[in-house]
C-alpha cells in the first residue's frame, strides 16, 4: 500500500499560450507615504533611559531575564533624581518640536 501525502496537491495552472501579446501589467508601487497624522508617536523619556540602560545591565548580568530587567529598569528610574530625569524629558522636548516641525 502505497502512503497517503498530507495536505492538498495544487493543481498547475495551464500556460496561456493564447494571450495577446501586448497586454499591459500593472505596475508594482512602492511603500506609500505616511501622512502626518498617523506617524508612530516619539519614543518617551523613559524609554530612552531604558534604552541607554538596558547595555549596562547586559553587561553586568548577560543572563537575565526579560521580568527581572523590566524591575531593575523601573528601579534606576526611580532612583534617579528629578534633575536627571528632566534631562530626559527636556531632550523629548526638543524633539517633539523638531517632528511637528516638519
């Protein structure tokens, strides 16, 4: 007894050999443009200090997990001082105001 194969065999589709020649394909377009509104939203300033943070914490700890960085994450933040957090939201400041600028 022969096997049975899994799934469905798809049938070829027979070469049209009959087709006039000059038919015109459609073109293939590139990506369109995203307009202004629905651009994804700039990254926040705790993201980028996880960002920055994230390197050290690798190199400290290679094998960690992705729950335990997330708390050594949020407890740098926290034990930063409000000045150098404001460091960080100053830069997201900036910018924002150079996104909507353009």
């Amino acid at each position: 007894m022969a096997r049975r194969r899994r799934g469905r065999r798809r049938k070829k589709k027979p070469i049209n050999r009959y087709r006039f020649p000059y038919v015109l394909r459609k073109k293939r377009r590139g990506p369109k443009p995203i307009p202004k509104e629905k651009r994804k939203r700039p990254t926040n300033a705790f993201q980028k200090f996880s960002k920055k943070e994230r390197i050290k914490i690798r190199k400290q700890r290679p094998n960690i997990t992705v729950k335990q960085m997330a708390t050594q994450l949020r407890l740098r933040w926290r034990r930063l001082s409000y000045t150098e957090q404001m460091n960080f939201m100053k830069r997201k400041r900036v910018r924002r105001v150079r996104r909507i600028s353009e």
